[in-house]
C-alpha cells in the first residue's frame, strides 16, 4: 500500500512537472508572438529607423554645440580665420564653376575685409555667377556629410588640402598666401593627431569646417543680398544678366537652396552613420 502511494505520487508529479514546463513554453511562445517585431535597418538606412545610437548622439551634439559657438563668437577675433577661409571657399566655388564651363582663371584672392575676388575669363557667367554662393553652401554641406565616417572626412581634408595648394598657382595676395599656410598646418596637423593619437579627431575637424562655411554661407547671402544690397555683388551680376530677377529676389532664391543643403547634409550624414 504504501508502494503504491508512492508510485503515485511520483507520477502525478511528473506530469505537473510536464504541465508546468508545456505551458511556461507556450506562454513565452505567446509573449514573443505578440511583442512588437524589431526594427530592421535597412542598407542605406533612408527612414533612419535605427537613429539614434551614441555616434549619432555625439554628431548632433557637437553640431548644436558648433552652431552655438558661431553664434556667440560671431564677431570675435577667434572667428576672424573661419570667416576668411569661408570666402576662399568662396571664390574656388567660382573658379570651380568657371574651369567647368571652360573659361580660364587667372587669380584667386581674400582680403582682410572678409572680401574676395576671382579673375577670370570665359566660360559661362550664368554658372559661374551664382557658383560663390551655393557652392559655399554646398561644400558646406559635403563636409558635413563626410564627417560621418573617417575614410570619408580624411577623403576631404585631402580635397581641402589640394584645393589650398591648387589656388597658390592662381596670384595670391598675401592674405590668401596666409590662408593657405596656415589651414594646410592645421589640417596636416589634425590627419597626423587622428591616425597616430586619437581617432575621430579628423572628423571633429570635418564637421566643423562644414557647420561654419554652411552657417557662414547663410549669413553672407542674408546680409549682402537680403537686407541689403551690395553693388557688385553676385545677386546684382545675376539681375544683369537677368533684369527679371531683382537682386533681393535672387537673394531669397540663394538662401532657400542654402538652408537646404544644410538641412540635407544633417539628414545625409545620419543615414550614413545609421546605415554603417
């Protein structure tokens, strides 16, 4: 008799255990069938579903951060280098477009004044006019873009750096001559410092380049040609050239394809870091 409880004791328990291990089972299966699916990040990552991560979080931060500084330091001395490496950005865009189209370039110059100045001759004035300012804009863009990966921001310290040297061929004053010696020693400086030192030194670097020269193209094309106008200027080349466009107009136009490249450089640089 008492065998036999036993036996049934140890049988009933076996099959509680069975039942209790069935329906933990099935319960998790219920779970994991009901729970919302994972995002799946897509290659490239366009709805930046995957946003945002730590390097996501240090890009934003370092360009609010960057942005904030331009502002409060804007009329600074700190700046005065920034400004002046912006207008050269400038005036290559204008050599650029005019190389482009077929025309010749005979001097390249930035002065003191936050001015600048591109000789050429031939080639197509109805690009290479507005290539100052949106290509400001744009190369502004392009840094910011690249900044995202390290390849890519050294790929365009390299283009920065040929472009400085390129434009010591084209008459510099003294100032560009400056300009160019002392970005290439700081650039130089910040590829040595990433590869040997530390690793996203260069892409600090890159990104702030890009911040400046897109907020700097802004500024410009909002205080030369909106709330002024400057005679000689680029919105007045434009209102020659097109007597329609009146150069306040022509200054609208240039500031809404500024602020979007800026806007889609931010957008292009998280979908390359979220897709890599």
């Amino acid at each position: 008799m008492f065998l036999r409880r036993r036996f049934l004791q140890n049988a009933f328990q076996e099959n509680l255990d069975e039942f209790k291990d069935e329906f933990q089972e099935n319960l998790g299966q219920d779970l994991f069938d009901d729970a919302p699916p994972s995002p799946s990040c897509s290659n490239p990552n366009w709805s930046l579903d995957c946003c945002c991560g730590d390097e996501e979080i240090i890009f934003i931060s370092l360009m609010c951060g960057y942005l904030l500084a331009n502002f409060f330091l804007w009329n600074s001395m700190l700046l005065k280098p920034m400004k002046l490496i912006a207008v050269f950005v400038h005036e290559m865009s204008h050599a650029t477009a005019c190389w482009i189209t077929g025309g010749k370039v005979s001097a390249i110059e930035v002065y003191n004044n936050e001015g600048g100045v591109t000789k050429y001759q031939g080639g197509k004035r109805c690009i290479i006019i507005p290539a100052g300012y949106l290509g400001c804009a744009f190369w502004g863009m392009v840094f910011v873009v690249f900044s995202g990966d390290r390849t890519a921001s050294f790929i365009t310290a390299c283009v920065f750096l040929f472009a400085l040297v390129i434009s010591m061929f084209f008459s510099p004053n003294r100032t560009m001559v400056l300009l160019s010696v002392g970005f290439c020693v700081l650039t130089v400086g910040f590829i040595l410092i990433d590869r040997l030192l530390f690793d996203p030194t260069l892409q600090y670097l890159t990104l702030f380049y890009g911040v400046f020269i897109g907020s700097f193209s802004v500024y410009d094309i909002y205080d030369d040609l909106i709330t002024r106008t400057v005679e000689g200027s680029d919105a007045h080349a434009c209102h020659q050239l097109i007597p329609c466009c009146l150069p306040r107009c022509v200054g609208l136009q240039f500031a809404v394809v500024a602020l979007g490249f800026q806007a889609l450089g931010v957008y292009l640089a998280l979908v390359w870091m979220t897709s890599t």
